[in-house]
C-alpha cells in the first residue's frame, strides 16, 4: 500500500505560479512512476506530468514549456511546478504512484486560475 498527499492548490491570477507538492508513504520502494493528473468539472481526468524512478519525464502539450515535474531530494516527494497559469488550467490536481499491479491515488488539491 501507498499512501498520497497532495499540497499546494489554491487560487492565483491568469500567468502566476503554484508548486504542487505530492507526498508518498507505506510501500513507497515499490513506486515505479508518479505522475500528476487533473480533473475539471465534467470532464476526464488527464495525465499532466510523469517520472518514473528512472528520471524519464513525459509532458502533457497543452503544460509543456509551463510545467515542471521532479522529485526533489526526497525520493518520497514529487512537485509540479506550474507557471504561467492559465484559466484553462482550473482544475482538481491528483496525484498518482504506479506499483507492479496496482495504481495509487492521493485526494485531490484545488487549483483555480482566474483570468
């Protein structure tokens, strides 16, 4: 089992900055990848950001060139660091750990962009 917790939504004005912060406890030596996804209202949740263990990043076109996934110096932790923050980024961020046969969810943060 892993357990997720996600800090740093808020609300910020169109073309600021917020850092997501994801942190991972249990069985965290298991984790192959952690990834940030997102969820607006009515819509599918979609992967935003992912790195797996072996440091290889994946983007998302609509976030590339704004948004900056790494772990830090904690092998427990992942960030996402959002800049130049669009309306259209409004969303319920998630964070998620892949495991061999099994996927991991945190709670959800709030990030709101107002234009």
């Amino acid at each position: 089992q892993v357990q997720l917790v996600e800090s740093g939504g808020g609300l910020v004005q169109a073309g600021g900055s917020l850092r997501l912060s994801c942190s991972a406890s249990g069985n965290i030596f298991s984790i192959n990848a952690m990834r940030w996804y997102r969820q607006a209202p009515g819509k599918q949740r979609d992967m935003v950001a992912s790195i797996t263990t072996d440091g290889m990043i994946i983007y998302a076109e609509s976030v590339k060139g704004r948004f900056t996934i790494d772990r830090g110096n904690a092998k427990n932790t992942v960030y996402l660091q959002m800049n130049d923050l669009k309306p259209e980024d409004t969303a319920v961020y998630y964070c998620n750990a892949d495991v061999p046969w099994n996927r991991f969810w945190g709670q959800g943060t709030q990030v709101t962009v107002s234009s």
